[in-house]
C-alpha cells in the first residue's frame, strides 16, 4: 500500500508525536541521546506545541513535537524540508521559548531543566562536516570546557545520511538512529522499507511504527489533511526555488554589466577573468554584443 512520505511534518507528528506514540517517540529519542541502559528515557509526555502569541509579533508557532521526560527534560523535534537559510537562528528561537517557558512565580533558575531541540533536515546545512549527526553545547572558547547542559542543539542531515548508507558506511541493522532516520525515507525508497520490515521482525517498537504508520496512511481524514500540508509544503518550496532563482539571475546580469564596463575600458580578457568568476567563454559572448 501508498503510505504517508513521514518527511511531511504531519505524517511525522502524527507517527512520533501523537497520544499512543510514546513507545516509538522513546525508542526514537533514546537512538538520537544514545541514552541507554540507567541512562534510558523511559517514559515521555506530549506537550501541547503551541508556542503561545506573546513571542514573535502576535503570531503563533506551532512546534512538530514538544515533549518532556520523567526528570523534566523538555525536547523539542522538528523536521524542515526546506532550506530557507535560517536554522540555526530558527532553531536558537524555538529554544528559547521552550526554556523560558518553564519559569512560572516563585521558581528559580536553578529549577530551569535541561532542554534539547532536534532539526531533522532534508538538506545539508554543516558545511563544516559530512557526519550526518551533529551535536552542540554551549562550551568556553579556550578550554572547551562545559557552561552548562542547559542547551543542546541537535541537526540531522538525511542527504549526508543517504550519501552515508549507499556507501555502506552506516547500517540499519547496527544502528537505531539510522534505523530510524532512514524510516523517513522509506515511503520512496523500496530497498529501505523492505530491510526495515525485516528488521521489524525482530524489533516490536519499529514493528509497531509501521503498524501505526499504514493506519494513519489509510485513514481518510488523516490522508485529507496530510495531503492539503503536502500541497502547501510544495508550493512553499516552490515559491522559495524561484526567488533564489530571481537573485541568482539579478546577480548574473549584475556581474555581466561590471563586466561589459571592464571591456569597453579595455581590460585583459586574464584580469576580466579573475575579477569577475565568468569563463574566458562567456566573456567573449559579451564581447561580441559590445561590437
């Protein structure tokens, strides 16, 4: 059967975040942590996400999945399919409310608990790494030693992951992070859905996932409001590729102008080259405009 593509944040919400998912959501968050063991999450409540009108304007945010464990610490997961270049920005937001929220009269700050947002990314964003997983802490520039676990900021990169599983250099069967991440993608991706199905064999969680996961994929109301997100998360993506390609084209015809006037004041095509990044062949097109 069809099933939801999990990357859209409501089929993603409604598989981890909804009342009834808290096995998969602990499993998933216990994978990312690497919490285990003594360390384990063990039991989690759903949060209502709403981010109330008093940040930002007058507008409200709604969050993916806003959650607590047992010893207070809040999490927030978020999926983006998009690069509207601001996440770090986006995610430092999101973060800030969650802490400040939790400050209610007569508490103190030292009763403020750890709190951890999750960007699940579908594009690469660190440029400064191709580990698919990336952590961040506030830490002190010298000694890179720990201010506080107060802030953790997590980015997961499923494109990096992809590039990473083709090349066999991660393994569904050996890590539950990837096992997880990767379950986004099986909705497109027949050789992910069929390994994870066998794994779900021997995995009562993931099993569970998929059970609830072809449920909401046939519910009638679900699949009306998910394909209704569908639509505006396309046409969003949409509107932003064709404003990246107004700027890269206002860019170009800039760069060609500067470079017509280098011309006509008779710079070396070498020096036209350098300055200007356009081929020795594009600059020969524009010279043959001039003449």
């Amino acid at each position: 059967m069809a099933l939801m593509d999990l990357k859209i944040d409501f089929a993603f919400k409604a598989l981890f975040g909804s009342p009834g998912s808290e096995a998969i959501l602990i499993a998933f968050l216990n994978a990312a942590l690497k919490r285990s063991g003594g360390n384990a999450i063990t039991s989690v409540d759903l949060i209502n996400p709403e981010l109330g009108p008093r940040y930002l304007d007058d507008k409200k945010s709604i969050l993916d999945i806003h959650a607590r464990t047992e010893d207070g610490t809040r999490i927030n997961i978020e999926i983006q399919l998009t690069n509207r270049q601001d996440m770090e920005k986006r995610t430092l937001y999101y973060w800030s409310c969650i802490f400040s929220d939790q400050m209610q009269k007569g508490m103190s700050y030292s009763e403020l608990a750890q709190t951890i947002t999750i960007n699940i990314l579908n594009f690469r964003y660190v440029r400064a790494t191709e580990a698919y997983h990336t952590t961040f802490h506030l830490y002190e520039d010298t000694d890179q030693f720990l201010l506080t676990d107060a802030l953790e900021i997590h980015f997961m990169e499923i494109p990096k992951l992809l590039t990473n599983w083709r090349k066999r250099t991660v393994s569904l069967h050996e890590d539950r992070l990837v096992r997880w991440l990767l379950l986004l993608e099986a909705a497109e991706d027949d050789e992910i859905r069929n390994e994870l199905e066998t794994i779900a064999k021997e995995d009562p969680v993931m099993k569970e996932a998929f059970e609830k996961w072809e449920d909401i994929s046939r519910d009638p109301q679900a699949l009306a409001e998910y394909h209704s997100r569908r639509m505006a998360i396309l046409d969003e993506a949409s509107a932003i590729r064709e404003a990246e390609l107004r700027e890269q084209r206002a860019l170009l015809e800039g760069k060609r102008e500067i470079v017509k006037q280098l011309i006509l004041k008779g710079f070396d095509i070498e020096t036209i080259c350098e300055v200007s990044g356009l081929s020795r062949k594009e600059i020969d097109e524009l010279s043959k405009h001039l003449q």
